[in-house]
C-alpha cells in the first residue's frame, strides 16, 4: 500500500514517516528537499511511505504531485498553526483516501474547525482526524481491506462463471 505523507514545512512529516517505520531520528531534522520513501509491513500489509517536501500554502509540491495522484492513501499533517488549514490539501487529494494526523496532540484552530465541520456536512463524508498513529494505521488498513473484500456479487460472478 502507497502512503503518501503531505502537510506544511516543519510540521513533522518525516517524524512521523520515522516514527511508523521504527527509525531511530535525529534530534533536529534537516528540511525535507526530495521525495523519498521508507518500508514497513504491519498486520501482514507492505507499507510504502512517502515522505515529501513541505507544502507552500495549500500547493502540493511540485515534486510530489506524481505520489500524490498515485497513492492509495494521503496521510495530510497539522501542528495546530493559526495561517494553515488542512482541509484545503484534503479536497484537492479526495476527501476519500485522506486521513488528518494532528502531530501535536493539542493542534487546532478557530479555522481548522470551522472548515473541518464545513467539510464533513457538505460533503456527507466524514475525514477521519487522528492524533495517535497506531489507531490511524489500524483505520487506514481496515478500511483498505473493507474496500478490497468482494462484494456478494463480485461472488456470485464469480460462482456462476465456475
Ligand atoms: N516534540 C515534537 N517535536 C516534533 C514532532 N514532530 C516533529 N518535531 C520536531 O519538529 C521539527 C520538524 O520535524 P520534521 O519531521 O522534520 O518536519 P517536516 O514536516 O518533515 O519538515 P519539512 O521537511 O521541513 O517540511 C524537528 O526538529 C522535530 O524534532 C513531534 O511530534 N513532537
Ligand atoms: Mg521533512
């Protein structure tokens, strides 16, 4: 499963990439310039997670609009700053593959959510919003799983071509 991790500068992307792949991180990390990815298998699923350069105002990079357009899954970071909303990143990717990761566990603003609320009413779907990573990647993959199950009638297709 591609995951693709986007969000503003300094706002703890690739922490949180170093953080589900169990990599030990250096203290201050350098500004994230390229795309890169790391590896990890969790509940028997391959992980790919990218990791991208920060996002000025509600652009994704140029760099990393191939990954984005691709990915099964956007993970779309917050720390809570008052300039930055990310509801903006989550129409633009497809309220249906985003997850919010709020990488301060108190991270909100008036905006955020007024735009979040707006968000989920007027689109009658709701962006899950986590603060704990481990719940977010057991959500990411059981909702992934739910969408790969055949339904009974991929099954009974199935059965009748037998
Ligand atoms: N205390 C704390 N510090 C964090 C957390 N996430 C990131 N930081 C710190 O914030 C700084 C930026 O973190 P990064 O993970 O490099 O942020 P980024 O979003 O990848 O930054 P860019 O690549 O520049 O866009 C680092 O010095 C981290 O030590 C967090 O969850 N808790
Ligand atoms: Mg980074």
């Amino acid at each position: 499963m591609n995951v693709v991790v986007v969000g503003p500068p300094r706002c703890g992307k690739t922490q949180l990439v170093h953080a589900i792949c169990g990599v030990k991180t250096a203290q201050q990390l350098r500004p994230t310039t390229c795309v890169s990815h790391m590896a990890c298998t969790l509940q028997n699923t391959q992980f790919i997670l990218w990791d991208t350069p920060g996002c000025l105002g509600h652009c994704i990079p140029n760099l990393a609009e191939g990954i984005v357009s691709d990915c099964d899954v956007a993970i779309v970071c917050y720390d809570g700053r008052r300039c930055w909303s990310p509801v903006e990143l989550v129409k633009t990717i497809g309220k249906h593959r985003c997850y919010i990761y709020l990488t301060q566990p108190c991270a909100f603003n008036a905006l955020f959510a007024y735009e979040t609320f707006d968000l989920c009413s007027s689109l009658f779907n709701l962006v899950p919003i986590h603060v704990y990573k481990d719940s977010m990647l057991c959500d990411i993959l059981s909702t992934m799983s739910d969408l790969h199950e055949p339904c009974p009638e991929d099954e009974m297709r199935l059965v009748d071509s037998v």
